[in-house]
C-alpha cells in the first residue's frame, strides 16, 4: 500500500493521509499537527518495524474503512479489538510519549505500552530481545526530521506491506 503525507499551508491545523491499496482502492483521514510525528505516521514507524499482522495501517491495507478501524481499535470497551490492534495502538502511544520528551526512556516506554494493553484488558506486546530505540524511537526521530524538512504544500510518499496472515 502506498501512503502519501500530504503537508497542507502552515496555517492548517490538519495534514492528510491518503492510502492506496495495491488493489487500486483509496482513501484518506486528517493527521492532526501536534508537533511531533503525526500519530498514523508513527503507526507506520511502528507497523514496519513489528510483525503485527493486525495494526491500523494492516487493516486499511486490507479494505478496512478509517472510520471504523478508529472506532474499534479505540473502543477499551469493545470485547471483539483484535490483540495485535490493541497493541499497535499502545506502542504508538507509547512511542508518541518518547517523542514528546525529547529522549527515550526504555523503562518508561515499556510501562506506558503495557499500561495502555492493561487498560484495554489485553496482553502487552513482548519485545523479546528487540532494540526497541533503535527500531522503533530512532526511525520515528527520522520520519519526523524528514517530514518536518517537507515544504508546505508537498507530499512524502512511503511504502508499506503488511504482514502475511
């Protein structure tokens, strides 16, 4: 799937993602300015990165409407979240909150994402023996840089393949 960041004037609160699926399908949400890495773009960072086969970016990628992958990934009180969702979702708030500080603190990365599974009733994401900064913290610092280096009015475009089912 193709994702294309679109970067609007530098008055617009919003930025845009557009999807293209390899089956020739579209679609696009708003990616809220907040100063760091817009959060679908650290679901790439992290969706790349992980074999999650059920993330945000892997849902689109397989049809899925923006609408409602928001609404039930986000739902803690939906029983039916797929685990993987759920835990793509919390290292992506995880990882936003790295960000945020300026540093990465892996101890309290690893507390936020297993405290935001906990909070939606599911198992944390095990890392294993993973570098989780420089595989997911130091690409995310990148994709920031990079994007923040985009004019306004342009686009950066990335490749992404989910993972096998």
């Amino acid at each position: 799937m193709k994702l294309i960041a679109e970067k609007r004037s530098r008055t617009d609160q919003y930025d845009v993602l557009r999807f293209v699926r390899n089956n020739g399908s579209c679609g696009d949400t708003l990616m809220p300015r907040q100063g760091i890495l817009p959060h679908d773009l650290v679901h790439y960072v992290v969706e790349s990165a992980l074999p999650l086969r059920f993330g945000f970016l892997s849902l689109l990628a397989r049809g899925a409407e923006v609408q409602a992958v928001m609404a039930e990934v986000h739902d803690k009180n939906n029983p039916h979240v797929a685990q993987e969702a759920v835990q793509a979702e919390a290292i992506v708030e995880g990882l936003q909150t790295q960000l945020w500080a300026g540093a990465f603190d892996l101890d309290a990365f690893l507390l936020g994402a297993a405290g935001a599974c906990a909070a939606r009733e599911r198992k944390p994401y095990d890392f294993g023996a993973l570098d989780v900064k420089s595989a997911l913290y130091d690409r995310a610092v990148a994709l920031h840089r990079q994007w923040q280096a985009a004019p306004y009015y342009s686009t950066l475009s990335l490749e992404f393949s989910p993972r096998a089912l």
